[in-house]
C-alpha cells in the first residue's frame, strides 16, 4: 500500500508537531503522542481512539458519538468504579 506524508500542526503557530509517512491517518494518530493535546471543540465524532493516549487532553466541547465512549475512556485512563467492582 503506497504510503502518504502526515503532519499534525500547532492550531495556532501552525508548527509541524508530529509527521510522518502512512498509510493512513488512522496509522498517523495511533503513533502520535496527544497527551495533553487542545483539542476543545473538536468534532470527534467517527475518531478511532483505538491505541490512543489522551490523558491530560483538553476535551471540553468535544463531540463524540456514545458508541466512542469506551475507547475514549479507555485512552484517557480513566476507569469507572463499577468496573473495577468499586460501588
């Protein structure tokens, strides 16, 4: 599979903070590191969060679809208490 160059810029300064040669995005933002990330108010919804490490991520007015809701628990590092058979 012919693979493309992916860069992810800064919002503001539009500076290169991740690049790289993929087949895919999917591919690209699984090798990213987003911890810690500003991603308020982006519209999420159809993201793969499969593999991702966003914890610290700014999320606030994120959009994501509820079926999205474990895998970006889960790449958050955040685990609920009934999961761990707290009460």
């Amino acid at each position: 599979m012919t693979k493309i160059k992916i860069e992810i810029k800064h919002k503001i300064t539009q500076d290169i903070i991740f690049q790289g040669d993929y087949e895919n995005l999917k591919n690209a933002v699984q090798d990213a590191n987003l911890q810690d990330a500003d991603l308020q108010d982006a519209n999420l919804r159809g993201a793969d969060f499969w593999g991702a490490d966003l914890r610290g991520a700014n999320l606030r007015g994120a959009k994501i679809k509820i079926t999205q809701k474990e895998e970006l628990l889960k790449s958050l590092g955040i685990v609920l208490d009934s999961e761990r058979g707290g009460k």
